[in-house]
C-alpha cells in the first residue's frame, strides 16, 4: 500500500479529472434511488458494478496483462474501493434522502488524508490541512440535522461513514497500483473482484425485484458513469498528484446530490446543510489551489 508526499501543481486536466468525477458519482446517488423504487439494494450494486465493467472492457488497454504480484493489491482494491462501500449506500439510503448521502461524502478526503498521513509518516500541507478542516466542518454541518430523525437515520449515516473510510484505504491504495501499471488494467480486475464477491447477493435477492425501465436505465447509467468512467479518471488523478488531492472530488458530490434530490424528488434539505455544502466547496478549492 503507497501513498506519495510529492504534490505537483494541479493542471487544466488534473482538474478535468477532478471535476467529472465528482459531478458523476454527485448523481449517483439519485440514480441509486430511483434504483430502489423497484430493484432491493443487494442487486443494485452487482449491477453498476457489471455495467461499469463492460463500459472499460471495451478498450483494448485495460485487457493489458498485470503481473500476478499485483492481485492481493488489487483484490483489495475491489473489496475497499466498491465491494463494500457500493453495498452500504444502497442500504444506506433506505433511511437517509440521496442529497444528505451525497452531501455527506464530502468527508471523504479527511479519512483518505488520515490513511496517506500514517502511510507517509507525514502530514498534509498546513494549507491542505486548512482545506480539509474547512471540508469536514461543512460536512457536520450536513450532517447534524439527520440526528433528529431518529435512530433509522443514525443508522444510514453510519453505513456511509463505514463507505468513506473503506474510501480512505482504497484511494490511497489505487497510487502505486496506477502508476505501476495504469489505471484500466487496475480498475477492470478491481471491478471483477467486486463483482464476485457481490453477486450471490445480488442473484438471492431477485426473487423479491420488479421491474421498471426507468430504474433499469438508472442502473446502467449508473454503472457507465459512477463505476465505470469515474473511477478510471479518479484513479488517473490519483497517480499524478496523490490521493488526498484525488478525494477533494467528493467535495464537488454534495452540491450535485443537493441539486438532484431537491429538483427532482423533493428531499427537504436544512439550511444548515445548505451552509455545509458551500464550506465543502470552499474546503475543495483551498486544499487543492496551487
């Protein structure tokens, strides 16, 4: 497991890479939503999964061969980065709205940051420390007025926080695996891992599915976008300038799961929350400024 202490000035196309994820995996929460409206979740994330897979497939480079010292790696990279944490947010998001779910990824960078400081036996940047601390107050901010509905919503955000750290591991993980031997050949045996370890699940809860187009297409664009386009252009990101860079992505998905989940499902949202996302963002942009 490597992280780096090298931090590269961010491009035009590092922040490419750093915005389109986060947009993407922003909506996804939506999608997973609208999923659950006929499909339970034990099948929702062998599906994205399978999706995502065959989108990356596709390209000759991610049939490249690894060598077989890289697969205790990259299995637990499959486990950490989508075998769990995929399976927590549809259950997840049984007992909390998609925008507060999306909203509270925002956390993510101060676990990967934990993990790449125990790594390196280094800590960030006191600016990239400032960012994250701005990052993770607007995420408590987001998820403070959950705590008053109960113990079904402690529940569900606890899932997610158990997503995020798993997050944490993984990001930091996925750097030396991508700069070794690229991130396609990294991300399709990662999903494949992903895939078999979630299926059986998958495939005993079909009896208790229905069927609609509309949550079959979300599904697939799910997979396409969230597990399959994202995570390649993530796991890119995070080989040329490191994972606590890579996870300020997550400060971008709050915004987009807010927009999504009040536009279009009517989630009621706190104004506190609506505090939290704009420090979220402020927390993106100071850890990540030149």
């Amino acid at each position: 497991m490597t992280s780096t202490t090298l931090q590269p000035d961010m491009t035009r196309t590092d922040w490419v890479l750093l915005t389109i994820p986060g947009i993407i995996w922003g909506a996804s929460f939506f999608l997973i939503a609208e999923g659950l409206e006929v499909f339970p979740p034990q099948l929702i994330t062998p599906m994205r999964i399978f999706f995502g897979f065959l989108a990356l497939i596709c390209f000759p480079a991610s049939r490249v061969s690894v060598p077989r010292e890289a697969f205790p790696r990259i299995a637990l990279l499959g486990t950490m980065w989508m075998a769990i944490p995929l399976t927590m947010f549809p259950f997840a998001e049984q007992h909390v709205s998609s925008s507060v779910t999306g909203m509270l990824n925002g956390a993510t960078p101060f676990f990967v940051a934990g993990v790449a400081s125990i790594i390196a036996r280094k800590l960030p940047t006191r600016k990239q420390l400032w960012g994250l601390a701005i990052g993770f107050s607007g995420v408590v901010f987001i998820a403070v007025p959950t705590a008053r509905e109960g113990s079904n919503s402690a529940s569900g955000v606890a899932m997610i926080f158990v997503a995020l750290a798993c997050y944490g591991v993984a990001l930091n993980i996925s750097v030396g695996l991508q700069r070794q031997y690229g991130a396609l050949p990294i991300i399709v045996r990662a999903q494949a891992v992903a895939f078999v370890l979630t299926a059986p699940f998958g495939v005993a809860s079909i009896p208790d599915a229905s069927f609609s187009w509309s949550a079959f297409s979300a599904m697939v664009v799910l997979g396409i976008g969230g597990t399959g386009i994202a995570y390649f252009m993530a796991v890119t990101l995070a080989g040329k300038v490191g994972s606590t860079r890579t996870s300020v992505t997550t400060y971008i998905m709050p915004v987009v799961a807010l927009f999504l989940g009040v536009a279009l499902r009517n989630e009621p949202v706190a104004l506190l929350a609506l505090l939290g996302c704009a420090l979220a963002l402020g927390g993106a942009y100071a850890t990540n400024r030149t």
